[in-house]
C-alpha cells in the first residue's frame, strides 16, 4: 500500500470523525474534544485516533470507545473504502510530553543560572 492512500485516508477519517463526534455522541455535548491525529495499520484494518478535551480525558477516551462501532458506522456511510477500519480512540500524550520537556528546560536554565 502506497504511504500517500493511508495519509490521505487518516486525514480523510480525522476530518470525518471530528465532526461526527460533535454531532452525534451526545454524552459528550458541550465537551470540547479534538482529534490530535489518525494513524492507521497497514493493512487498513485498525485506525488509532488520538483525541484530547479539556475536561476529564479519561471519561472522554472511555466514551468514544464505546461509540467506537457507531461511528465507525458513520465513517462507513460516507467514505468511499471498500472496508472501513476498526477505531480505536487513545488519549494524546503529545502535549503532556512537550510540558514535561519544557520543565526541564527550565529546570536546567535555573540550575545553569545559579552555579
């Protein structure tokens, strides 16, 4: 499979799925949840979507894993696949690392700065 399809079939999803969620995942009315990323297995058969949302992240992950088939069905309806990957819905830590990563920056700064 040319790494150019699966690209654009993530972006394809992403773009799909964030307004899906919004729309017709009515636990989550009024949460703002954003799709951080798409990625999926080669053989199209599994999509790992990457969300974060401001308020609890783990109600939020749970929630979209159980409406997971939903809508996957939705996806289906609308995308042109001849199979429509399973989704998977995992929580980003790309922020929470970048955060991590800025504290110690600063922390070596304020060391470097006091010796």
């Amino acid at each position: 499979m040319k790494p150019r399809r699966r690209q654009r079939i993530e972006r394809l999803i992403e773009e799909e799925l964030g307004c899906d969620i919004q729309k017709y995942v009515f636990e989550l009315a009024g949460k703002i949840v954003t799709i951080k990323g798409v990625r999926i297995s080669l053989d199209l058969s599994q999509a790992d979507v990457y969300v974060t949302s401001l308020e609890d992240k783990e109600e939020t992950i749970r929630i979209l894993n159980k409406k997971a088939s939903y809508l996957r069905s939705l996806l289906a309806r609308r995308l042109n696949l001849r199979y429509t990957p399973k989704l998977r819905f995992l929580k980003d830590v790309k922020e929470e690392r970048e955060r991590q990563i800025e504290k110690l920056f600063e922390k070596l700064k304020n060391e470097k700065g006091n010796s």
